[in-house]
C-alpha cells in the first residue's frame, strides 16, 4: 500500500533531520527557502489548509494534502502534527514519487 511506503519515508526523513513540524516552525522554514515539500494532513482545519496553501504559492513550495493528522503524525513519531515539511530533495522528491506513482517533482 503506498501509505505505508509514504510513512516510511516520512519516518526516515524525521529520523534523518530533515523533516520540520508545527505550523510556525514550518512557516519560518518556508520564508528561509530551507523548504522542499510541505505535506498538509488532510483532516486539518479549513484556516490551516488555507493559510499554507497560500503560503506555498507564494514562496514556490511543493505542497501535498495528504493522510489525516494521526497518520502522518505517527509516521514521524509525535503528536498531533497537521503540517510537515521536508528540509530534504531527495526525500521530497521520493515521496511525492510514492503519492503520485512513480512522478517525481522538479
């Protein structure tokens, strides 16, 4: 199943350092360009998609809404976690490779 494939590689990423959490943690990333991809649990609130969303077109940020909050929470072992992102290419790049099949992002 690519959810678990998904988590994987969250849980690696985390494991690695490279993965930010929390939404002013994740905003200050964006606006220091140190962000590659944002995943946005798709079970976050409406204010909180839409803020980092727009956030993400404005600073030219790779975004993807996916799993719920518990799901990508527990991937990169904490609590409660609506967005992540990767500080990291690679691992950006292989999962949005998972969620989307095989395509990677440029």
């Amino acid at each position: 199943m690519e959810q678990n494939k998904v988590n994987g590689l969250l849980g690696l990423a985390s494991k690695a350092g490279k993965v930010i959490c929390g939404s002013d943690a994740v905003e200050e990333a964006i606006l220091k360009k140190k962000v590659k991809l944002i995943i946005i649990a798709t079970d976050s609130s409406e204010k909180t998609k839409q803020k980092f969303l727009k956030i993400c077109l404005e600073n030219n940020v790779n975004y993807k809404l996916y799993g719920t909050v518990e799901e990508n929470s527990k991937a990169i072992g904490k609590v409660n976690k609506a967005i992540i992102a990767i500080k990291d290419k690679n691992f950006a790049d292989a999962i949005m490779g998972k969620i989307y099949g095989g395509d990677t992002i440029g």
